[in-house]
C-alpha cells in the first residue's frame, strides 16, 4: 500500500488455527521448549491445564498482517508492545487485527493498534506497533508496482501518491 | 528457578545461527510472507540490499530464554516490549540476554530487560519482558522439582530458596 493512502481508522487482519505442527515448528525455530508449550503432562498441572501456544506465535501473526496487508510489503517494523491477556490452546482460531492508529507524515511512520482475538471473540493479545514506510517500498520489495509501470500512469489515483499526481499535471 | 531465588541483575541468555530454514519456518507458521524476507531479488532493491529475518523470530528467542532458563519452566509470559534498531541476516548468529531489573514478591512478577545482539556485538532489539511465576510451576511445569523431591532436602542450599532454608533449622 502507498503511504499517501494510510489513514488513521484503516485496518486488517488475517486469521489462523493454531495447529500442533505450528507450536512444534516455533519452537524449534526458537528454541523455546516451554513444558507449557511442548509437555502434556507437565501442562496439565498448570492453571491452564493443557499445553498453551507461545505467545509470541500470536506476535507473529501481528508481523504478517502489517508485512502482507497493512501497511503491507517493503513495510520495515520499528517497534512492538505485547500484552498477553489469555493462553491460546492448540486448536484455537486467531485473528489478528491491526488498525491505524496515526501517521506521522514526516518521518513516514504509521502507529497501529495490534490485537489479536480467539474463535469466542475473547481478545488474548493487545498491543501497538510502530512501522516505517520506505519510499523504496515502491521500487523493489513492493510486487504490485514493480510489475505494472505502465499500469500506474494510467491509473495514477490508484497506485500514485497524491503529491506526484500533483507533480504531473503541473509538467 | 524457584521464585525467591530470582534478584535484580541475575542474567541468562541463549545464542542461535539464524539459518535459512529458520526464516523459511517462521513464515509458514505466522504467515508472514513479507517479500523482505521471503523475496532475494525483491529484498535486493531495499536498503538491506538482501533478505532480512522477521524481527519477532528474535523476540521468540527472548521468550526461550524466558521459558528455558529465566525464570525458566513454568513461568507465565504476561508481556514484551520490542523496538527492532537492525536488521538480522540469514547466517548472523543472535544472542538473546535477558537481565532482571526487578522483582515483585507480593505479585510474584518479574521485570526483565531483554536485547538481542549480532556476531559484532551490535544491537539489534531491544526492550523489556514482564512475567510472571505461579507457585504451581514447582508443582506441575517445573521437571526439577518435580522429579526430585528427595534431592530437595538433601541439597537446600542449591535448590531451596534461603526463607525456606532458615525455617527448616528452626524447627
């Protein structure tokens, strides 16, 4: 998405279930071998009483919204509060959303709100994320205009910032 | 590691080799397909010039230090703050520390500051990690303890905390 076209209230999400291969996989990526995470047994004796996702699975779905949807690819992440609100068992469907909170035009940065939801509509993750926009975002790690030079001065309200719209007609 | 044990400035840490089957992983259990990091030639035209590792990848490494060593098993992880400074690079090697700055006994929560550093002793995250240690991790999600209760007695002073040590003379 351009950085022109952010706008505070703007949102997205995707959604998941958490699946027993995705907590095995994170924790082999991360070395994070939790009993929580990976022992039934000892999980059981837990107030929980089964095995709970790694909160930062969740975190990661907050990452994939803001990388694939909004801001979107070419987006760089600068920060991230977590506050974990509720375990997220094996079998649970997440939805992570985020939604613009602000954007400081200057310093093309945007603050979002980042939640993440369980199947019951129970909000198990809350947060905020700060994002940088680069104006390369464009040029290389943005496929939709990458691939469509001639698409974009056809359809320069679509794809173009209203500043170099602006630009164009003054030429 | 037994609640009481556990005082400001006592620090642990992991180190790992991000490899490509890392990243590769980390983006098919969150998703996160963000070209920057799943793109070589998209990732070329960014200013990192080549694909970069999810930032929350590192911050799962900060939960496995939580989760493994400090406090260890058993703890409850209740929140995280991120700021992502640099890039980490498929083939940089991450050290995770994390350093508790303080302890609340009546809540039985804990603060930490938790960094990631590069091969070059870069920093490359930042923040700080909020938990919290229920009594029942000695019961249930604590292995140490719950194998050995035997051990317990006859080694006070490397397992037991020192209150519990000073009543058992007093009796």
């Amino acid at each position: 998405m351009e950085f022109s076209e952010i706008a505070a209230g703007m949102n997205a999400e995707i959604r998941r279930t958490v699946t027993d291969a995705d907590v095995v996989l994170f924790a082999g990526v991360t070395g994070d071998m939790n009993p929580a995470h990976m022992d039934a047994v000892a999980a059981a004796g837990t107030r929980f009483g089964q095995r709970v996702a790694h909160g930062m699975l969740c975190a990661g779905y907050i990452s994939a919204v803001l990388g694939m949807k909004l801001p979107g690819p070419g987006v760089i992440y600068m920060g991230q509060s977590l506050r974990f609100m509720r375990p997220v068992f094996i079998g649970d469907t997440v939805t992570a959303r985020v939604e613009v909170l602000s954007v400081v035009t200057e310093k093309r940065r945007v603050q979002l709100a980042t939640r993440c939801f369980n199947q019951n509509g129970e909000q198990v993750l809350d947060g905020e994320a700060l994002v940088w926009v680069p104006e390369e975002a464009g040029d290389g790690a943005n496929p939709v205009r990458k691939r469509a030079p001639v698409k974009k001065a056809g359809k320069a309200k679509q794809n173009e910032p209203v500043k170099k719209a602006g630009k164009a007609k003054r030429s």
